[in-house]
C-alpha cells in the first residue's frame, strides 16, 4: 500500500528557520524508498505506506528533540497522488 504525505515545517525558534526547514527535507531526501518534492508551500513525500510513515515520524521526532518548538501541519492521503496528473 502507497502513502502521499503533505507537510509544513514551522520552526518556532530565534535559529535561521530557513536552515532547519532545509534540514528536515534534505534528511528526508537521502532517505532511499522516499520521492520528496517541494515546493513554496510545503513538501510531498510519497511512498510505501509503513516505511513513509516511520520515516516521516521519526524526521518530525528529531526536529522536536532538536529545536526548542516547531510546528508541522501534515496531510496523510491514501495512495500514490504523485501519479495523478493536474486538469
């Protein structure tokens, strides 16, 4: 089963923010069985279900053990929507 996960980073910290936020998508990006795409508003990774998922979670634990407070606001869809193309 395929998994397409949609997530903001929202660091609530005095740190470059812009520096954290390209940490997590770039720790998610090394990671093989993952597709990650980005974009102004938020990041896309698409994948099997119970791999993406543990990934995801354990990225968004790090990020909370490593900065003072953050904020992410995820979307969990069912199936591979990389595959569906734009009207």
């Amino acid at each position: 089963m395929q998994i397409s996960i949609e997530i903001s980073l929202y660091p609530l910290a005095e740190k470059e923010f812009k520096t954290e936020i390209w940490i997590f998508i770039n720790r998610l990006r090394e990671t093989d069985g993952l597709k990650v795409v980005t974009n102004g508003m938020s990041t896309q990774i698409f994948g099997e279900y119970d791999f993406t998922v543990s990934k995801v979670m354990a990225e968004i634990k790090r990020v909370h053990q490593e900065l003072d407070a953050a904020v992410f606001v995820c979307k969990f869809i069912s199936g591979d929507r990389s595959l569906v193309e734009a009207d």
